[in-house]
C-alpha cells in the first residue's frame, strides 16, 4: 500500500496491513461485495414480485372510455386533453353528448328486442319446412 493509505489506516486505527495479507483480504472483500450485490438483487426481485405490474408502472393511465365528470386535471386552459378552442370537444363533452343519446337507444334497443322476440324458434321453423315439403310432395308426382 502507498503511503498516504497506510497513514489513512493509521490514523483510523486500523492495523496496518502486510503484502500477503492484501491479496487475502481483496479476495474477502470481493467476496463480501458480491454476495451484498446478490443480497440485493434478490431483495429487488421480491420487491419488484410482489409489487405487481401496476404499482411498478411507468405509464400514466389511458382515459376512461365514457365520462360524466370532469377530473381535476382536465381544469383550466393548460390541461391536458381539454378542449379550449371554438369547436373543440374532449372526451368529457363527448361523453356528455352520447349520454343525451341514451333515451333514444333504448326505444330502439326495445324494438329490437320485439322484433327478436317474434321471430319464430327454430321448432317453429322446422315444422313449417316439412309441412311446405308435404304439400308439395301431395301435389308433384315423382317419376319411380
């Protein structure tokens, strides 16, 4: 060791170390160092585990398909995804347009569950396939 690390050790307390001694103690360290590293590694590995993907998760949250309500950050004329010019419509207003829209689709939800509910089964169906099949084999000969 140089001199300015062996007055180091000195003044610290530490004993001096001798030539053969270095390359032991290195190896030591080493060792120390790399089952510390391991340690941790291990340890960030079930932290990271147990955390989950969404925890962890680096990528703000997409919007929500359908909003009555403006958020927080949507306020004012700098937030993200408003609309602040003429013209302009964000997805809250949009929102707010399609559920305008709610009475009417459900008049005509209602009579497209009418119209299915008169469609015949398929017993029903069948049955008047043969009866067809029926009268026509009563009124058509078939050469033998």
């Amino acid at each position: 060791p140089s001199r300015t690390q062996h007055a180091a050790r000195l003044r610290a307390g530490l004993p001096s170390r001798g030539q053969g001694e270095t390359s032991v103690s290195s190896g030591s360290d080493f060792a120390t160092a790399a089952a510390a590293g391991a340690a941790a590694a291990a340890l960030g590995l079930l932290v990271g585990l147990a955390s989950g993907p969404e925890m962890a998760s680096a990528v703000p949250r997409p919007l929500p398909d359908f909003l009555l309500k403006r958020p927080e950050y949507l306020q004012g004329v700098d937030a993200a995804n408003a609309a602040w010019r003429p013209g302009e419509v964000d997805f809250v207003t949009r929102s707010r347009i399609e559920a305008l829209q709610f009475p009417k689709m459900q008049k005509e939800l209602q009579r497209e569950e009418e119209k299915l509910r008169s469609v015949p089964t398929k017993a029903q169906r069948v049955q008047r396939a043969q009866d067809n099949m029926r009268r026509l084999a009563e009124t058509m000969e078939i050469p033998a």
